[in-house]
C-alpha cells in the first residue's frame, strides 16, 4: 500500500468515526442543559485529559514540548480548534443547522487555496472540481438549496465563513506539524489543551456545572470525547502525515454525507433524492482527488523507469 493511500484509508476512517460526534452533539443539546460552547469546552478538556493520561502511561516521550513549540500551540489550539468551534456554535445560532454546514465546509476551498502559498502545494483544475462538487453536495445533504434557507444577515455569513476559513487553519496547521513533531498524538493532545483553555475563558462556574447531577449526561460527554472525538480527530491528524492539506479537506467533506446516513440506521432519518445526489457528488470528489493522486505515482514510476540505465545480456 503506497502512503498515499495509506493517508487516504486513515482519512476517512477519521471522518467516519468523526461523523458520529454530531449524534451525540445533538442528542445532549435536546435532552440537557447545557450551551454549546459549554459542550465544546468540556469535551476539548476531556480529550486533552483523556489523552495525556494514555502517552504519560504508554509514550511519556510524545509529552515532551519546549518553549518553542507554544506560539505553534496557541495557533493550533487558539484559532484552528477553540476559535473554531466557537464560530461553529454561533453559525448554528445565527443561520440554522442546514446553512451552518455548509457555511463550515467552505473550509476545503480555503485550504485548497492557502495550501499553495504556504506549504508550497499544488494548485490544480481537478481539486477546483472537486471543491465546486464537494460544496455543491453539502448543500443538498443539508437541505441549504431552498431560498429559505439563506435568508440570514450578514453576519451570519460571514461568521459561517469563518468557521471554514478556521478549520482550514487547523487542517493547515496540522500539515505543518507533521514535519514538526514525531507523533501525531503529541499535536492532538496539546492543541485541545491549549483549545480547552482558550474556551474555558468563555465559560463561569455558573454555566460550567448547568447539567448538575445528570450523571447519564455527563456519562454520554464523556463518551463523546474519549471515543469518536478523539479517534477522529486524532486519525485526521494522521493522515496529515500522508496527505496534502487540500486532500484531506476533501475528504473530510464526507463527514456530513456519513452522518446523514447514521442518521438513518441510529435515528431512523431518512434521506431524500436531492441528499441522495449530494452524496454522490461529496464522493465523487473525494474519488476524483484520489485519481490525480494515481495519476501522479504512475507518471513518476514512469520517470524512474525510463531514467534506469538498460542493461545487457
């Protein structure tokens, strides 16, 4: 298996654990008293706990970080996680579920485009495609197509943008880190650290404990980051080791696609034929980003072969 689609595999085993979380989001949100940003700061925490805890036992050499590191911790766990999913609950706020996500999946544009100029990427028709079709299937598996949908105020748009525009960061960031630090996990670990204290700053005692004694609730949260937050995250993060940044964007567009069809088999949801051709599109793009990458391989296996030297009998 070449590392690309090593990276490729381990994306989109990312994005299908990480679909989940959104269940689970929602099912808290409805049954329990607590605000979303409460929600995020509490399951940053937890991740970050959860996962510090399990290097210290099994690979205390990923905890070590120097003073060096910090300012790329305070970007990465500031502004690609903490500010993220900030702008995240606001978007949901101000446009509504449907708009939201879409508004989020803009990301993959944003980090297409900044991929070039700072981690020197290629910039390509067919990742412009797939862009245009991810996008496009995001609005149908939402529900965004209807002129009902937009009808928000401009600082709902341009909130939404930024909640793409923050994960691009994240996702760039991420890539970065890969030539940085040796594991994936220490990058994890310490960006939802640095996240849960950048949130935890939006937070009081009194909205920290809104949920009391609901202990299932608290049972659930935990759950939510210990399982399918910090396995998605953290396999996002290490198909960064493997793939361009705008790859692994595309392939996250999945995400939405994925909880859709979750929500089917948990919540017996169902889907319509407009979800229906937004899923197909949101694959399509991820297949036709895959086949540049093959593309690529064989026209370079080709070189190596015709530069070898023919030898005689």
């Amino acid at each position: 298996m070449t590392s690309r689609n090593k990276g490729i595999l381990i994306a989109l085993s990312g994005t299908t654990v990480w679909a989940t979380t959104a269940i689970f989001i929602s099912y808290l949100l409805k049954h329990y008293t607590i605000q979303p940003l409460t929600l995020s700061f509490w399951r940053d925490l937890l991740i970050a706990l959860g996962l510090l805890s399990i290097l210290r036992v099994w690979r205390p050499k990923d905890l070590k970080i120097t003073r060096r590191d910090v300012p790329f911790f305070l970007v990465y766990g500031f502004v690609g996680l903490a500010v993220f999913n900030g702008l995240w609950a606001t978007s949901v706020k101000f446009n509504g579920a449907a708009v939201a996500t879409v508004l989020a999946y803009s990301s993959p544009a944003f980090t297409v485009l900044l991929a070039k100029p700072i981690l020197k990427e290629s910039f390509t028709g067919r990742k412009l495609i797939a862009v245009a079709m991810s996008l496009a299937g995001c609005v149908f598996v939402a529900k965004a197509y209807s002129a009902e949908a937009w009808q928000v105020n401009p600082i709902g748009i341009v909130v939404g943008l930024g909640t793409g525009f923050a994960f691009s960061l994240y996702t760039l960031a991420g890539r970065w880190s890969s030539r940085q630090f040796p594991s994936p996990w220490t990058v994890t670990a310490y960006g939802f650290l640095f996240a849960a204290i950048g949130l935890g700053l939006t937070q009081t005692p009194q909205t920290l404990f809104t949920m009391r004694t609901a202990w299932d609730g608290w049972l659930i949260l935990i759950i939510l980051a210990i399982g399918p937050s910090l396995t998605g995250f953290g396999l996002y993060t290490l198909s960064l080791r493997y793939l361009e940044a705008g790859v692994a964007g595309l392939i996250n567009t999945l995400e939405p696609a994925i909880t859709a069809i979750l929500a089917i088999a948990i919540l017996h949801e169902s889907l319509d034929m407009k979800q229906l051709l937004g899923t197909g599109l949101i694959l399509l793009a991820v297949v036709l980003v895959q086949t540049e990458g093959r593309e690529k391989e064989q026209t370079s296996k080709s070189k190596v072969a015709e530069a070898m030297p023919v030898g005689s009998d």
